[in-house]
C-alpha cells in the first residue's frame, strides 16, 4: 500500500510539473526570419495543443494557422572552450481570447504583423511564448508577445514565474493553516464525540454480555 502512495505521489508531481512547464510563459532570445500561414488539419491527439481561432471567428477542424520562424543561438561549454551553434524554432500565434489558457490575447493579426516586420531586419527578439514543440505530432509553441533586445546574451528573469510560485506557496500554506484550524474547532471535536459514543456503546454492550453470561452461569450452577 505504501508502495502504491508513493506511486501515485510521484505521478502526481510529476504531471503537475509538466502541466506548469507547458502553460507558464516562457522566453526565448531568437532572430525572426519569416513568417508564413499554412493549412492545418487537427488531429484527436494534438488538437487539445492548439489554442482557439481568432477572436471574432467560428471553430473548424481545418483552419490557417499563422507560423512565426525563427532561428536562435545556443551556447556549449565544452570544458574551457565556447561553442556557438545555431538552432530554429517555429511558434504558432493563435489567439487565446477569454477562456483556456487564461492569456488573454486577441492581437494574433497585429502580432504576425510585427513579426513580419522584424523578419527583414537583423534584431534579436524575446519571443514569450507558452507550450511545447513536438516535431512528430506536429505541435508548435503559442507566441504571446516579442519585444526587441540589444544583443543574444540579455538575461531574462521570469518575473511572472516567480510570483506564481510564490503566491502558490503562500496559497498551499493558508489552506493548510486554515484546514488545520478547521479540523481542530470542528472535525476533531465531531471525531472525539464519535469516539466517545462507540466507546460507550462497547461499554454496553460488553456490560450487557456480562450480565448474560453470569446469568447463564447461575443457571449451568444449578444444574
């Protein structure tokens, strides 16, 4: 049994971390060198992976998805030398209007726009985007926003992620502080009386087999 909580703990956890990497925003530091819109057939797998369309529009299954290319620099550090190489990313941009994921955006056209702007330029660009890319299922992360940067080598801190963890804390803490309070003026009391009322009723009946039984035991003496 224990085995089996620790199971499920791990499981657990492990989904909810996988589920906060997914939809926390996240930034990446890239080059956009074009932009393009392709038509799109979902699947019953990745559907759930895409974000609603435009604001304004009805769902279909088929449907233009705009594609934002890009190209990023990662750095190795092979023992004391640097190495450079170069990487492409592709993100989607989808509108995510007022349902799921809680971001809110609806500037979709505006953002292709700016992005097909920066395309013919030479600028390193903070692209904040959500989800992953999954390059056999087809799945592509949500750009969210892009502002421009001096160089490859700016330091990001995810100030949102930090609060969200931080306000996590304290909110797992209150309950926790609450659900104690709870179950010390409530529960507990509820529980103890229960206990108290089975223990009696044990009493009884304990005491009630007592009497039988030496009533029985007058009876086996007279005979």
């Amino acid at each position: 049994m224990q085995r089996v909580k620790t199971i499920f703990r791990i499981v657990f956890f492990v989904g909810l971390g996988l589920y906060f990497h997914y939809i926390l925003p996240q930034h990446d530091v890239v080059k956009v060198t074009s932009t393009e819109i392709i038509r799109t057939d979902f699947s019953s797998f990745n559907r759930i992976f895409y974000a609603q369309a435009d604001a304004g529009a009805a769902e279909q299954p088929t449907r233009d998805l705009r594609l934002i290319n890009t190209q990023k620099q990662d750095t190795f550090l092979l023992g004391f030398v640097r190495r450079d190489s170069d990487s492409v990313m592709v993100y989607r941009n989808e509108d995510t209007g007022w349902i799921y994921p809680p971001y809110f955006k609806f500037d979709s056209a505006d953002l292709q726009a700016e992005a097909a702007n920066l395309a013919r330029g030479d600028e390193w660009v903070v692209v904040t985007h959500y989800g992953w890319r999954v390059r056999w299922a087809s799945i592509y992360p949500n750009a969210v926003a892009l502002r421009t940067v001096a160089g490859p080598d700016v330091t990001i801190i995810p100030w949102f992620n930090i609060f969200f963890f931080i306000f996590l804390m304290a909110a797992i803490l209150f309950v926790r502080a609450a659900w104690r309070q709870f179950r010390e003026r409530s529960v507990d009391p509820i529980l103890d009386a229960a206990g108290e009322q089975i223990d009696e009723v044990q009493a009884s009946v304990a005491e009630r087999r007592g009497r039988v039984r030496r009533w029985l035991d007058t009876w086996r003496s007279k005979k």
